[in-house]
C-alpha cells in the first residue's frame, strides 16, 4: 500500500515563524512542504491550481488578511 504524504503550504511574513513551521514539518513522517509564501496574495493564487492539505497561515498579513 503507497501512502500519500500531506501536503502542507506555509503562508506568513515572518521568516523567523516560517522556519520554526519547516523544522517541525521535517520531524514529521509522510508530510511534503509545498511551498511557502510571505504573502496571502501569492499564496491564494497557488492554491486555485495547486491542491494542499493543510495551509500554516498567518492571520495578520500585508495586502490581505
């Protein structure tokens, strides 16, 4: 039986947060950082063509909240 792995994206402009949230994805077994972005805007326009399972978003971005 193949597992799928989870996919995560990560959206927030705080490298620093962005970095703890990658260090613990690596710890995880069967999870796949997508990818990450520093804005809300960017990141939706991924998403509308890139499936995710899980999205990391910071609430309190520039442009879009």
């Amino acid at each position: 039986m193949t597992h799928m792995k989870i996919k995560f994206l990560i959206i927030d402009d705080d490298p620093s947060a962005v970095n703890v949230i990658k260090n613990y994805l690596q710890q995880i077994g069967n999870s796949e950082l997508t990818i990450s972005f520093n804005n809300a805007v960017d990141g939706w326009n991924f998403m509308k063509n890139n499936p995710v399972d899980v999205i990391f978003l910071d609430i309190n971005m520039p442009a879009l909240d």
